[in-house]
C-alpha cells in the first residue's frame, strides 16, 4: 500500500525544494522496486527512477493537491517504466540464466529474483501495458481501483488487462506443464 | 464462476507472483537519493554524468540526466497542457513566449472511431479488442501493421485486410524496395521452443515472406535499422553468462533482404558495448560505449560485491552503405543514444527537452521548439518519413517535418474523447490511434481551428441521449411480504452455478459465467421452475449480465467479447442493432420503462434505453465517472446507482448514491459519515434499498446500509442475524439475505431493507449448508431460487 504524504508542497523555492525531496524520497523505494521488477533489473530501476524523479520535479507545477502526490509519483514512474517496456519490443529480450554470477552485472537481485521462478521470465513476453498491471498488482501490492487511479484508466480495462495477463501466463506454463493442478 | 482447478491455478500463479518479490526488497542506491536533491537543488549533483548503465536499446529514447537537471529551471516556467484541456499555471519569470502556428503544418486531428469499420470482424485477431504491435510502416504506397500478432495491410489507413500467411512477426521495417521482418523475441539463430521466434524474414510484396538464415547463430540480435537501400543488424555473442548488452557488437548488412555481409569497422567501435543502430536520411549510425579511464561518462551499478562503475566515452560511428564505418561526430546537440525519425524536411530526434533536427543526417542543431511540458507520462514518437508525430500524455500530439518545427495539435471529431493510454502511428493524411481495445483515426486538416477539447459527441456507436421524461408512474398493487418458505424442490434441469437471475415479462432468464476463454451459459424459465438451456452458440464472451426491458429480455456479454443480445421468448436471441456497445462488469437493470446499464471500456459511462432493443444513449454522473459506480437497482420511480467518490476530507473517500427518475440525468448524495468506505453493491425492494459498503481499500468488514429513496442512507439496525457478507439479492420487490448461522440455513426478506422477516425453512437444507461458499439465492416472483455450483432448489413462498 502507499504510504500517505501529506507534506504541503510550499510555495518558496528553498521550500518547494525540500517539500519535493521529502515527498519523492518516501516514495523512492516504492518507486524503485517497482522498476525493479518491471524492468528486470537495478541499473535500469535506477535509469528509471531518476527519469521519474527529473520528470516529476519538471513537472511538480501539475500538481495541485500534495496530499495526492504518492499517486502522481506513482503514475510518472508506471508511465516510465511502461516507455520503456514499450519501447524494448523492437529487440530481443535478454535470457538470464540462474545462478549466473559473472561481473560485472551478475547478482543483480531483480533478476535474480524473476530468475528463480518461470513466472518472472514470462511476465516479459506480456505487452506492456499488461505488465505494468501486473507489476502494480503483485509488486506493489496495489488494488484494481488503486491501479486504476495510478494509471488513469477506467478499472474495466485494468481487469481486462489483469484478465488478460493471467490468462496468458497460465496457458504459457500449461505449455511448460508447470502449473498446479 | 472458476471451478475449482482454475481457482487453484490461479491461485498458485497469484502466489508465485508475489513470492517473485518476497525477497529481502533491494534498497534504493544512495546515488538515487542524491539525484533528487541536485534535482530538487537545481544544480548538477554530485550524480552528475556518473550514471548507473544505460542500456541503448533499438528505439529507447534515453534521457540525459544532467541535461534534465539544467532544465528544471526552464520547466518551472512552462505552461502546462495536459489532457485535451488548457491548464494554465501562474506565469513565472522568464516563462517562454508561447509556441507559434506554423500555417503549413497540420493543426487538428478531426477522430473518428474506425474499429467496427476498419476491421472485419470475421478476422479480427482477438475477442479482447484490436490492439497494433510495435509497427505501422508506410511502404509503397500502402501501410502495413502487426496487429495480434498477424500481419495486415491498407491503403489508407481506415480500412484493413489480413495478409494471409505472413509470419508472426514482431517488428517489420522497409526499405524503398524490400520489406525486412523480426520474428517474435527470441535470441535469433539460438534453438528455440516457438516456431516464428528466433528468425528474420524477407518479403518484396509484404504478401509474401521468405525465412532468411541469419548471418550470425548463437549470437543475440541487440539492434537493427534500415534505410532505404539497406538493413543494419547488430549481433553480440553470449559469453560466460554476462549480458549481451556488454558484449562488443558487429553489424551485418544487406542489400537485398536475402544475403548479408560483415561490416568492416574502426577497432573503438569493434570494442564498443552497450550498441545501438539508428538511420538517418544519410546512411546508419551506430552509438556505443568505450571503455576507456579518462573517459567523461561513467557506467555503474550494483552487484553482490557492491557498487562497480566503468568509465568510458559514448563514441559514434558513421556508413553510408552499413559497410564501411568511421568515426563520427554528430555535434553536442545530440544525447547519449539516438533515435531518428525521417520528415519530409529533415530527420529529428526526440522533441522532449533537448530535441534536435538535422537537414542531411549528419549535422544536428537544436529545436525551435521544446516540448517538455510533455515530458510526463506516455511519450511516443513515430514517423512516415514525410511527418514525425509526437505523443504526450492526454494523449496530445504535436506534429514535426524535421526542421525543427513542431505544432501541437487539436483533437476534433464526432467521438467523446480518446482513451488514454493508447499508442498511435503517424500515416499519410492523418494517425492511427489505438486504445481501449478500440483504434481510431485522426483525418489531419490543416490551417483551421477547432475546439481544444473533442467535440461532446456520441460516444463509440452510442449518441448522447435525450433528457426524457421521469419514469413513467406505474400503478403498483402493495406488495405482501413473505413469512415463510414451503418444502425445498430440487430443480433436476435448473440453471447450476447461476450468477444473476433476471425475471421479465414472460419468465426468468439465468446466466451462469464462465472460466477465462470460456462461453457463458444461460437458461430460459416461464416459471422459474422448468428450466431449458439456450444454445451456447448464440452467444459470446464469458461473462454477462441480464436484465428486463419491458416485453423483451437483454443480455449484455463482456471478456472474451462483448456483445448485447435481445429475446422477446428467452429462447431465441437475436443480436443488438446497436452493435457491440461496451456493456458490461456492472449490474443492468431495467423494466419496461427503460434500461441503465455501465460501459465497460473503453469510455466508461452509463448508457441507458427506452427499451434496450434498438436505441442506447450515454450519459455522465455530475463530478464523477462511471468508474465511480459499482452497482445499480431499479424499484419504483427510480434507477440508484452506488459507488465511491472522494470524501469531504482530503484524500479519503465516501460512499455514494446516485438517484435519476429517467436514467440520463442523475443526482449525488454523498454519505459522509462512512469516511474511507465505499458502497459496493445495491438490492432494491418494493419500499426500498439495501446497500453494503467496505472500505475503499479493499479489505475490512462490511456495513449494511437502507434507504427509503436511494438518496438517504442509515446503517441497518435490526435484530437480524445476518451479517453484511451473508448472501443478499433483489428483485425490486423482496430483498433477500441468507447465510448459514449456528450450523442452519437462515434466510430473511425484506420489502425496505428496513423491517426484516425471518423465513423458515422447510425440507433437506443439508446440501445448502454443505455448499454456502458457492450458494445464490435470487427472489422470484412467488418464492426462492437457490443455487449451487452443483444443483438448484426451488422454495414457494408464503406470504404475510
């Protein structure tokens, strides 16, 4: 669940500058973890992040009510991971094996984490728009109204999208004979 | 309803979704925390260029980060439009002039929704709506797209055909002569357990497609571009594990889509990792980085042993046939990784914050405009090689021709709005636009002005409707309550696992959903106790709802496709002429005097009927969307709609009713003393209403609420047993609550929600009790349905 913030966005700069930094950095591990797994790695949660918090602190004027400022941070980070994840579908997506741990960039722990079960490497064959859905849901623990309100779409289309991911994931680990049954 | 193999398989997938991210959780590196304060300070921290890795894949538009820190002085001052409509910010100091109309640019985009006529729907790729892959390219004269995972073809856009026997492809580029296609995502030339991944394909017509023998086996395709002659891969091999993005890249080239030739390159950029390919109007161009310890760029990250960084310079290496490679130097201007787009005046990189435009594609300056205003939410960029379209949130677009240029553009036509979330393409006259299962088409005019926000209009096939006349009154006799029910009778042939139950004017109709990917099943009853199935074929999607309208009965089905459907026996069905409204997720209800009902994607609003058959309109709820509502009942004069709206404190939410004696205009009652609760669902009496509300978080105990006029609501004090989370339902006159209280089924009617009557029970309650999870009970006209997963029951009810 968002932790609530409630520090009022000040009007001076030096304040407006240190209401900003506090607001965005109760949401950082949030924000960062959701990257993370979305992602499929640290370096890109950090690439990520930061563009989030560039883009927020550029664009901080949009907001009008503070109190609402873990939902709006929320969204800019959904919005750039989902930049991202749309626009890697030109390329091949990049198999990790378990246990690697060759430096530099081994023992990453996002992708040793969606590494150590089949769901996590599936997930990145979801459209984007699915996976940021997914990775809302079951990563930051969020509900579908809550989605809903992060992605600004009616919560319709947030089931259909979670419907649709998890539709997808079954028949792909039905192919692997890897669910329960 | 799931069986029970699916909910455990759900489950069990649910589970291992969560436990993917139960690990100790990875902390924030303190190098992100200092970036937010030299964000937040203004200055160039001490994060500076040093940053973690970027990985430049094929198409990513790579912020600089200190680049966006020097702007954030700028950005305080923009004025920012967001969503179709102008929100202007106080002016602060040296805010920009604003941004002015180039006449020979486009200025509008006049939207119309193309989806039912664009596609046929006898081939439309899935019942989840049209959504376009990664490409639309413009190719001789026509367009091509990816569209669920096929291949189609058009000649202007807003009509489309399958290519019959394309592969299933990914991304599919074009040079002037040949057509180039990447198969779905997997290492190219590895083994692999799919059939169109791991290959390349070649085709001269875009009908037909030859599979071609990559130039490399084993190795990773990390970037590909072509131009107009020619196609440019990037191949690095996998090695011990580590990722292929650090691993020195080689381009293979090819003339003709069919035979490839090795690149001859400078040793820097033989050594060069982290490669991209991007073409411009003068050859390719490949940026990457070289290591190197004098370097100005740093690349770190973590790892088990803790921070690493490597230092190097971004390096850039010019072909003008992808043979042979130099150096090249594309000016400050440019970012860490390139991403091109072709105008008919010039190429251009990304608009947002420091986009640059190049005449020839070597040399590149600065544009006129800047729009970083945009630069929060979906950012998009396409281009047809005549205009390059850029994206923002809202969505809003801006038009460019590669000189540097660019106009935001109106959004006009004869739809509500554009759903966000979407992604479009730029084609020639206009752009394609696809969200919310649905694509429309932007007819680009130019050198008019029309409104800044879409025209109020119908929505999809639906009009906006008529304020019509309060319900009409009917004359109700006084309904009797029930005071007990006689001997329980098994239904042999009754509707199992039924989850809504409508009566009508001539029977009852049920609907049982069905798993994902399933078919709905429904029964037909002129009594509720005879019961006969109706073909499973009439119908689509797998889950439904149904209501009454008047002498007909109307059923609206959604995921795995959405259809309305109509039957004036409950037998035969016949499909809307309205189409394939998006009905659905909600309750519907109606009578003879009309229908309200809630769409379910992709504009969200309520819709109602005279008579559900033939003409629908859409409405709005003042202050709020339909997304707000959660359940809607139909009792005497009025249609109540419950829900959620933001509390009267900041940041809270409360529960709220909707009332509307015509079901197009509708009144708010907020009920505030429920602060953090919202209304869940509504049963309706012949005196009254029921509702339940829970916390707007999702969890909690329910509280049951009554109302005599759907606009004033009191928690429910009575002596019943039952509790909030027992089994309700109703059908306008009897409200009814069961549940299984001291090891016995207890059930209990209401005509108000108010006076609550216990009924007793008679006959076997055993398979009942034995089966509460999955237990329904729906009021009928003279007594009770009960259902289970496995049976039915029957119940005839006495009255007072």
């Amino acid at each position: 669940m968002e932790g609530a913030a409630r520090v009022a966005l000040a009007t001076t700069v030096r304040d407006e500058s240190a209401d900003f930094v506090a607001l965005v950095q109760a949401e950082l591990p949030g924000a960062y973890r959701l990257a993370g797994y979305l992602l499929g790695g640290a370096e890109d949660a950090d690439d990520a992040t930061c563009e989030a918090v560039a883009r927020a602190w550029q664009a901080r004027g949009k907001l009008r009510d503070p109190d609402r400022f873990a939902a709006w941070f929320g969204r800019i980070v959904s919005n750039v991971c989902y930049d991202r994840l749309r626009q890697r579908r030109g390329i091949r997506t990049i198999e990790i094996e378990d246990g690697m741990t060759a430096d530099p960039v081994a023992r990453d722990p996002f992708r040793d984490a969606l590494a150590r079960d089949e769901v996590g490497r599936l997930i990145r064959r979801l459209p984007p728009d699915q996976q940021v859905v997914v990775g809302l849901r079951f990563w930051r623990d969020l509900s579908l109204d809550e989605i809903a309100e992060r992605l600004d779409l009616p919560l319709g289309t947030v089931k259909s999208r979670l419907h649709y991911a998890m539709r997808s994931l079954r028949k792909d680990l039905d192919r692997q004979g890897k669910v329960s049954r | 309803m799931k069986h029970d193999d699916e909910l455990d398989r759900d489950l069990d997938l649910e589970s291992r979704m969560h436990r993917i991210s139960q690990d100790p959780e990875p902390q924030v590196p303190g190098r992100v925390y200092t970036f937010v304060q030299s964000v937040a300070s203004g200055a160039e921290g001490s994060y500076g260029p040093a940053r973690s890795k970027l990985r430049p894949l094929a198409g990513t538009r790579l912020l600089r980060m200190p680049k966006l820190v020097a702007l954030t002085g700028l950005a305080a001052a923009v004025v920012l439009a967001v969503a179709g409509t102008l929100l202007v910010t106080t002016p602060r100091p040296n805010e920009p002039a604003a941004t002015p109309r180039h006449p020979d640019l486009w200025s509008a985009l006049e939207w119309h929704d193309i989806t039912a006529t664009a596609f046929p729907a006898s081939s439309q790729p899935g019942s989840e709506g049209i959504t376009i892959g990664t490409s639309v390219i413009v190719w001789n004269g026509g367009l091509l797209a990816d569209i669920g995972g096929s291949l189609w073809s058009s000649t202007d856009g807003q009509t489309w055909h399958p290519v019959g026997g394309a592969p299933a492809l990914d991304n599919v580029l074009a040079t002037k002569d040949w057509l180039f296609g990447i198969g779905l995502q997997c290492p190219v030339g590895s083994p692999s357990t799919c059939s169109s991944e791991g290959s390349i394909w070649h085709s001269a017509d875009g009908v037909a497609w030859e599979s071609v023998q990559a130039p490399f086996s084993g190795d990773f395709l990390v970037s590909y571009a072509a131009s107009n002659t020619s196609v440019v891969m990037l191949a690095s091999p996998i090695t011990s594990g580590s990722d292929p993005g650090w691993s020195p890249t080689t381009p293979y080239v090819s003339s003709d889509g069919a035979t490839w030739a090795k690149a001859t390159v400078p040793a820097d950029m033989a050594g060069a990792t982290q490669a991209n390919v991007t073409s411009t109007r003068a050859g390719f161009v490949v940026s990457g980085f070289v290591a190197d310890p004098a370097g100005d760029i740093e690349w770190g990250g973590e790892n088990a042993s803790g921070q690493f960084s490597v230092k190097g310079f971004e390096r850039y290496w010019f072909s003008a046939d992808g043979l042979a490679w130099s150096t090249y130097d594309p000016g400050p201007a440019v970012g860490q990784a390139m991403r091109v787009y072709r105008g008919s005046l010039g190429d251009a990189m990304s608009p947002v914050l420091d986009g640059v435009h190049s005449a020839d594609g070597l040399h590149w300056t600065l544009d006129e405009t800047n729009l970083s205003q945009d630069a929060v939410g979906m950012i998009q960029e396409s281009s047809d090689g005549t205009e390059i379209l850029f994206q923002g949130e809202g969505p809003v677009f801006t038009i460019g021709l590669g000189d540097g240029r660019w106009q935001r553009l109106q959004n006009g036509g004869d739809i509500g709005s554009l759903p966000r979330g979407g992604q479009s393409w730029v084609v020639p006259g206009g752009v394609i636009y696809d969200g919310g299962g649905r694509v429309y088409y932007g007819k680009a005019v130019t050198g008019m002005t029309v409104t800044q926000t879409l025209h109020p209009g119908p929505t999809i096939t639906l009009p906006p409707g008529p304020t019509l006349e309060p319900l009409p009154s009917i004359s109700l006799a006084p309904a009797a309550g029930w005071s007990g029910l006689g001997v329980l009778q098994k239904l042999p042939d009754g509707p199992s696992g039924a989850e809504s139950v409508a009566a009508w004017a001539h029977g009852y109709v049920a609907v049982r959903n069905a798993p994902a990917g399933g078919k709905i099943t429904v029964w037909n009853s002129p009594d509720g106790r005879t019961w006969t199935g109706v073909p499973a074929a009439t119908f689509t999607g797998s889950s439904a709802v149904v209501a009454a309208a008047g002498d007909s009965v109307v059923l609206a089905s959604w995921n795995d496709g959405n259809g309305v459907w109509v039957s004036a026996d409950g037998t035969d069905w016949t499909p809307s002429p309205i189409g394939k409204p998006p009905i659905g997720d909600r309750p519907m209800v109606g009578d003879g005097r009309g229908m309200v009902a809630v769409e379910d994607d992709p504009q969200y609003q309520l819709v109602y009927s005279g008579n559900g058959s033939d003409t629908w309109y859409t409405t709005t709820i003042p202050g709020a969307s339909a997304d707000n509502v959660q359940s809607i009942a139909l009792s005497g004069d009025r249609f109540v709609a419950v829900g959620r709206m933001p509390g009267t404190s900041s940041g809270t939410w409360a529960p709220a009713a909707w009332t509307s004696t015509d079901g197009a205009t509708w009144k708010q009652s907020l009920v505030s003393d429920a602060p953090g609760e919202g209304f869940v669902s509504i049963l309706a009496g012949r005196n009254g209403f029921v509702a339940t509300s829970k916390p707007a978080n999702g969890g909690g105990t329910a509280t049951l609420w009554s109302s005599p006029d759907g606009a004033a609501w009191h928690r429910v004090g009575t002596s019943m047993p039952l509790g909030p989370d027992a089994v309700f339902a109703g059908d306008g006159t009897h409200i009814l609550g069961c549940d299984v209280v001291g090891g016995a089924l207890s059930c209990w009617s209401s005509l108000d929600g108010e006076v609550w009557t216990s009924l007793p029970l008679q006959g076997d309650t055993s398979q009942l009790i034995a089966a509460r999870t999955t237990l329904r009970v729906f009021p009928l006209r003279d007594g009770v349905l009960f259902v289970t997963a496995d049976g039915v029951w029957f119940g005839q009810a006495a009255a007072h």
